[in-house]
C-alpha cells in the first residue's frame, strides 16, 4: 500500500539516514599499575595512631573532617600536618580532592571516612525530598530502605573523585573509626568481627563498597590480649595485654583487612615513627617525601 500524501500545508516527515556507528576496536596489553596511586583504608579504635602513620605516607595533605589531627606532629620532623581548611559540607570534600589533583601533594588522606559518612547523610537530607516532596529529618523518613538507598548512592560519588587521583598516580588513604560488627555465620554461630565504621545492611552496604574499592585495608591493633583468671574457678578475668601497636594485613575472622600486594600479615608499629609500613608499600618513599 502507498503511504497518504501529506494533507495540504504539512510538511512531509522526512526519515533521517541511520547514524554509522564505528566499531570500537580493542588490543590486549599488560595490564600495569605501577603509575597508578594506592587505595588505602586504615582502620582502629580512636588514640591508636591512624592520624600519626598516615603522616608519614609520601608528602600527604589531609582533609581534616576530625580536628584531632590539629594536635599531631610529624613524628619524625616535629612539624605540623599539611591540611586543606573551610571543609564543612560533603560538597565540600568533593571540591577538595578535585582540588588535590593539581596541588603539591602525593597522598591525600581523609581523616576520618566515618564522619564523611555523616556528611552525605547531611547532604541527602539537604538535596533529596522524600514522600510528598518533603523533606525528611532523617534517612528513615524515605520510607523503609530507601534513605539508606540514598546514603549509599552518596557515598559513590567520592570514590569517583579518589579514582581520578589515583589515575594521577596519587594515593587515596581512608582513615575509620572501628567497630565490632556482628556477622551472620551460615555454617555455625554468630560472631562479632572488628571492622571500619561504615553504614552495613543486607540491602545497601557502604562499608562493602568501600572495602571492595579499596586495594589495601590496614588495622592497627595492640599485638596480643589474654585475659587472666584469679583462678580456674573464676567466672571472669582481668584483661591484660602487650601494649605494642602492629599494622595487621591480613584478615582473620575476627577483624577484616587486606592487602593486593604485601604478603605479611603483621607490619610493626612499634613507636609512633616507625613507618616499616610505608617502607614496604612504597620501598622507601616515605616520611612526607
């Protein structure tokens, strides 16, 4: 059948020609990150040193969201720690390690990745209206799920920022407070195991996107706890331990960590400037430099 001639005044449709896509080619290659920054997140409990042992990473710049880090001192140079002021909002963080990519510095740390968490929960509630275009006082106000939702989907926008610094040959170091979080054990009982302080549910888990970026996971420790009975009879005991710091690589059970490229499972952290840890991530580009 013909198709209608078009009605008198109207313009005929005229189809457009198919756009040609070209095939995009592709090669195999070494796949090579020696130019690339590392991807690091250090976790512990506060006063353990994660501020201190970050110092000491090459040439670093802190973005300061805990102001602890105003009382600390290069362990090595007695100097005061490089830092970007005026960052309050999540936005603001966001600018900063844009910033970062053409300032003098060869890792940037965020002190602390738990209060950025906090920060994006602010920025959701500022920018994001919930039921009935209101806003909400709180995640929960989204309904079941979904603040959460929310929350998650801020927190990836910094790694986007942090991939860029890496691409750069930058390092991104991410600094958490810790947290005995319960783990569901399919094959037996329950247990707590100590991890970064990050928002974890079944449905939307910032902790796992986070540690699933990260190429590095490092937790500071004492080196050994036992506990000691008065006597074999006794329902409790006096918990004693070694007071010596060690940077723990490798995961067990209880607490997570991992590393793409150390094989030890312990590093020291005997004294505040023992940097054995940068010494052997970096073979020897440490202490600011």
């Amino acid at each position: 059948m013909r198709p209608m001639p078009p009605k008198p005044g109207v313009k005929a449709i005229v189809p457009k020609p198919g756009v040609i896509r070209t095939p995009k080619t592709f090669t195999i290659e070494k796949w090579d990150g020696s130019k690339s920054g590392e991807k690091i997140i250090g976790y512990a409990e506060t006063g353990r040193g994660k501020t201190t042992i970050s110092s000491m990473a090459p040439k670093p710049v802190f973005i300061g969201l805990d102001d602890g880090g105003r009382k600390i001192k290069h362990p090595k140079t007695g100097e005061r720690l490089n830092h970007i002021p005026g960052i309050k909002t999540f936005e603001d963080v966001r600018a900063a390690l844009t910033a970062c990519l053409t300032l003098d510095c060869k890792s940037v740390v965020i002190d602390t990745g738990t209060i950025l968490e906090s920060l994006a929960e602010d920025y959701v509630l500022r920018t994001i209206n919930g039921p009935r275009d209101s806003k909400c006082s709180s995640l929960e106000g989204f309904g079941y799920g979904k603040g959460y939702k929310h929350l998650y989907d801020a927190m990836r926008l910094p790694l986007l920022d942090c991939d860029r610094l890496i691409e750069v040959g930058k390092n991104v170091i991410v600094l958490c407070q810790s947290v005995n979080s319960k783990v569901a054990n399919p094959a037996g009982d329950d247990f707590l195991r100590d991890e970064p302080r990050l928002y974890h549910s079944r449905l939307y888990s910032v902790l796992l996107l986070w540690c699933e970026w990260a190429d590095h996971i490092f937790r500071i420790d004492y080196q050994g706890t036992w506990v000691k009975k008065a006597n074999k009879d006794a329902a409790f005991g006096k918990v004693t331990g070694d007071v010596t710091r060690v940077i723990q690589v490798k995961e067990e059970v209880h607490y997570r960590a991992k590393s793409r490229t150390l094989d030890d499972p312990v590093i020291s952290f005997s004294t505040k400037d023992d940097d054995s840890l940068w010494e052997l991530l970096f073979g020897g580009e440490e202490d600011g430099t």
